[in-house]
C-alpha cells in the first residue's frame, strides 16, 4: 500500500522534499497545498506533488506524514489550525529554522506524534522554482524529539530524512535554537551591519578596489531574502538577542585590547579563534565505520530522548536508529547506528549505566 | 640598460612581485633581502631573485626601484633605517596594509620619491613558498600619493603594478587606512568573534551538525596567521578602533530593534544591506570603453594628487596614467585612460573647473 504524505507549503524547502521523495522509488502519493496558487501549480507541473488540495485541511487528511515547509512564523499557526484535521495514527513533522515555540505549538496539537526537524540545506534562491530532488543529499537533518516524542514519530521523520539522502541527528529544541541563533541567525545579521558599516565609507569603486575576497565571503549571506530572515529572527527572538549580547561584549573586550595595545592577548584571542576554526572543519565529523547497537526497550515516549541525549552528551552520534516493535506489545528493540568502535563502546557503556542492556548487532543498510 | 630592482622582504608578496617581474620577459634584474636566511634562499632557489644581498641597505644601494615587502609593522622602521641608502633618483614603495604611518615614514626618508602601494591580492597561505608570478593578475593595486608625491614616482609604482597584470588605482592614505579597516580590518575581527561565540556554544559535533555554509564563509578567514593580523591591526589602530565601534553601535541598534520588536525596521534595515551587498559585487566596475585624455600640467609635486582626488570624487577611475615631460622642461603632458565616455566627458569638466585644458587622443596601450 502506498504511504501518503501531505506537505504543506510547496516552496523551496517544501518542493525540495517532495520532488525528492517522487523521485526515491519509494511507493508513495505526495499531496501538496500552498497559500499562493502559482507555488502550489509549480509544484503539480514539476512533477514535485502528484495532486494538490483546496486547503491544507484537505491536504492533510487521510495522510500518513504531514510535513509542515511554510515559513517558519507561520508553522505555530498551522499547527493550532490542523490539530482536528491530521488522523490519530499520522505522524507530523515541520522544517522550521527555530524550534522551541514550533515544538511547543506541535505537541499542543499532536502530542507526542509531532517530531519536529530542521533540514540543514537550502539556498540562497528561494521558492518552488529552486527546488531540487538533491538539495538534502549529505545534509544533515536535525530532529529535535522530547519527553513526549512517540519513537515512531521520530522513527518516521528520521525515515524521511534519510530517504532524501539527509544525515538525521537528534538535538534537543533549546540547544537548537540556541546553537542556530550563533551559527546562522547571529552571522546574518553582522554580515548585514558589515556590509552597511563598509557602504556608508566611501564611493562604490574605492570599496570594491578595496574590497578583497576575505569581504566577499563574510558578506555573501547578507544577499538573502529579508523576508524570510525576518521571519526566522522572530521565531527565535530570545536567543538571537542572548547570541547579539555574547558578541557585542566579544566586541567590546577586543576593542579595550587594542585600545590598551594588548597585543600579546589579542593574538592569543586571534590564535584561538584560529584554531577553533579549523578544528570545526577540520575533517568530516561521524567518520569511522558504523557499528549497530540493539536494545530492548519499553516502548513508551521519554525513552528515545533518553537515549539520544545520553548519545549526545558522549558526543556519539546516532547516525540512525530505528524500533522494531515486539509482538507481545508493551517492549520494543531499538537499533542504534554509530560512527566508529570507540563511540559505540562509550554509547553502550552509557546506556548499561542507565539500565539498558545493549548487543552489537550487524548494519542492515536498509533501516 | 636593465632595470635594477630591490625587493627587501622575500615572503608571499615580495616573492611574487619578485617572480612576476623576472617572469614578466623586461629587461630586469631584482636584488632580494630578507631577515630569514632560509626564505632569502628560497627565493633564489627559485628564480625569483637574480642575487641576494648581504643586508636591506646592501639590496636597495645601486637599485632604480625599491619595494619594502616587510610585514606592515616593519615598513615604517625600514623606511628610517634605509633613508640613507637608497640612491637619490631611486623610486620607494611599499606594500603595507595600512597607509597613514608607512606614508609618513617614507615621505619622511624619501620625499618624494616615495609612493605608498598595496597590493589587494594575497593568499590564506603565507611565506615565499606559497609565492606565484600570477598573485597580482586582474587585482587591483591600490596606490596612496599625496601633494608630496613626486609625478614619477607615481608612475613607476603604478607601472610595476601593470607589469604584475595588477589594475593601479589611487586612493588618498587616511581613505584608503579608514576602508581597509572597514573592508578587511573589521570583518577579520569579527569572524574570530563570530567563531569563539558559537565555539562556546555546544560540543562539536552538534556546531558542526548544524553548521552551514554560511556560516563557513562568514568565518573562514578566521584561520588566518595571527601573528600577519597582529601586525596589520597595529598599523592601522585608530580606523580600526572607529570601524569597531561603528559595528558595535549597528548591532546595538539592530539588537534595540529585536528587543522592541519592530520588524518593519529590522525588514528595512535587511533589505538595504542586501541591496547594498548586490550593487557592490554586481558587476565588474571601470567597464567601458577606455577613454585617453591628456593635458599639460606644471612638473611640480601635488599636481598629480590634484588630478587623481578629482577623478576619485567624481568616481572616474583612472586606469592608467603616463607623463611624458616637455623638453622645454618645467612642464609635461599628463595621459589619462579613463573607463568610459560617460566618466571621461565627467573628469574633463572636473579638470577644466580647476584650469586645466583637457584633450581626448587615441588610447596608447603601451603606455
């Protein structure tokens, strides 16, 4: 039987996931809906959507997945909307860049069926005509499940994740919020305030005869589409501001060393940064080969998040995961896959800790 | 007769200016120095020095054309220390990435015959063996003289910038130190900034997890050498300290517009600074036709200084600039190319306000 997905804002990222779930071979009818009609009819005609609905009420009902790929201000509103419309047994995810108030508005209107997600591509054109089948592929896609998480909500939007060619990881709403407001919702804004703070000193050609490539690449983000950041900062308001303050006063205290020409400290701070720099990029991260954990497990919500974020704070990325549920009902296995030997004896070791009895098992690619 | 170069300092720049010349089929020969043995060495090893010399004063004594390629905090130092050696018709430059100092110190040493350059290409690799003769091609060569510069002095640091491939273009010093520290300066800073806050933020494989592209391209100078950025920010202190404290106050504003708000604003702001990033990289600037213009001029310094400042307000780039003097003596005749008709009808009309009378003649590309 063909899985029936609804997806509710057929733009960029919504036309994207999709075109991407059309084209994996998998047996599934995507439904579309869009407030705008041409998105919705882009959509139909690229072949992205198989039919489109008269309202999302309509796009949702009789779906298995409902993913939610409006702008990320607009999803609380949709959640509190659809909460009638969605079946009992349908899981919902979202796509939103902030995840704290989304989430809050999804299990308030699903409960522990809504896993919400942010997939980590995009581009810097927008709309159903950018879209791609390939935008997610080796992206990651992050998860943010809670106590409340049902594992097959978690399990059916990790699916979908790794379907599309994404690398799902699992990170809890608030640290989320608080690590994009400093890696993406914080550089947009300074790279605006540097491009306005270098066009305000002097003529175009003496700043572009000046301007070196080090300016351009700071800068290139600054490009991107006002309204869709505006709604992006409003939905992560509280942590953007904290991000700003940890800035200006990272400012502040390297202006007080150059003015006191502390340059010893300056060039520590500078080597610091240097250093975290290319520690970050330095090598692609969850390298090693996967190994499979399996454990039992009751199967109620609160336990996948237990895991995870004893997966997280080990720093052991769970690369995926999936639960197979028990006939006698009441317990399920989940099956884990880590990168590498060395994450998955610490992951195990943690999870014995926590009463867990793991097994390695063999990798089944086909999770 | 061959032309006897001095480059004293044979790291990146002063290797790849070396290089360029030797490479560049003119009949020179360039003397090297540097403090390092080992990249003085390095830089016979591989032609781009045809002889190294014993010390700075040994390279620059005998040479038509001096470039002083230390890092920018040594230039206005070597400037007192070789004052005495360089011959009396020899041209100095430099390539340092702050003007204001240097320029004081080599007027200082040298009058005249001093102008300021620098060079707008680099690499995030440094030393004489990251050096290439193609570094410079189709970048621009920013030139700073002022009413001091000698005419000929302008024109053989501009003359070696077109040799390189590079585009000469002269902006006043203290214009030039406040855009740098705008366009370079501040950016560097602040992405070592940007890095340290998200750094502090979370374990890494979440930062990098969550990790996009810009933020990649906002903080990938921040791998730079700091001990390169220390000297820089030294010699450019006080633009430094101004362009700080004009960032600081914008993301107070944008940080006052978040806490009210006041999306509209913030929307606004957004919008401006994408536009602005646009229109700055939209397209190659100088574009059009070059257009010759010629007029007699006093041979007397400061006329020169007259003549660019008045392009430069007007944004009629000069592309290329000769001065063939008079046999008379006490005059010569001032070639200009400039880009475009429309820039070229501009700085007649400029140039005839301040008396002077201005003729189109054919373009001369062997000027």
């Amino acid at each position: 039987m063909a899985e029936h997905v609804a997806v509710v804002g057929t733009g960029l990222i919504g036309g994207s996931i999709a075109l991407g779930l059309r084209r994996s071979g998998a047996a599934v009818s995507v439904v579309g809906y869009d407030n705008d009609p041409a998105a919705m009819k882009a959509a139909l005609d690229i072949g992205a959507v198989s039919a489109v609905a008269a309202s999302a009420e309509e796009a949702v009902s009789g779906a298995d997945l409902v993913v939610l790929a409006m702008p990320v201000d607009q999803i609380p509103v949709a959640c509190d909307a659809l909460a009638g419309a969605v079946a009992d047994d349908a899981i919902v995810t979202d796509v939103g860049s902030a995840k704290v108030d989304v989430v809050a508005h999804g299990e308030a209107a699903f409960g522990g069926r809504f896993a919400g997600g942010h997939p980590m591509a995009g581009s810097e054109r927008h709309g159903i005509g950018a879209a791609e089948a390939q935008l997610f592929d080796s992206a990651w896609w992050i998860l943010t499940p809670t106590q409340r998480t049902w594992p097959a909500a978690y399990r059916g939007t990790a699916r979908l994740a790794a379907r599309l060619g994404a690398k799902p990881v699992a990170v809890d709403p608030s640290v989320h919020d608080t690590l994009v407001a400093r890696l993406s919702h914080l550089p947009q804004l300074t790279a605006s305030a540097l491009v306005t703070t270098a066009a305000t000193a002097g003529d175009r050609d003496a700043l572009l005869g000046l301007a070196a490539g080090g300016f351009r690449d700071v800068t290139r983000i600054a490009a991107s589409n006002p309204d869709l950041w505006i709604a992006i900062l409003r939905s992560n308001r509280e942590a953007v501001l904290e991000a700003l303050g940890a800035l200006r006063g990272r400012l502040a205290w390297l202006g007080g060393m150059i003015e006191a020409g502390d340059w010893a400290q300056l060039r520590e701070f500078l080597d610091a940064a240097r250093r975290a720099r290319l520690d970050l990029f330095a090598k692609p991260t969850f390298a090693g080969t996967p190994v499979a954990l399996s454990t039992m497990i009751p199967d109620r919500p609160g336990v996948l998040a237990e895991v995870t974020t004893a997966a997280g704070e080990l720093g052991a990325n769970i690369e995926d995961l999936r639960i197979v549920h028990s006939s006698e009902g009441g317990k399920g296995r989940l099956e884990l896959i880590v990168a590498g030997a060395d994450a998955a004896e610490r992951l195990s070791s943690a999870l014995a800790t926590l009463g867990y009895r793991v097994e390695r098992s063999g990798v089944d690619k086909d999770v």
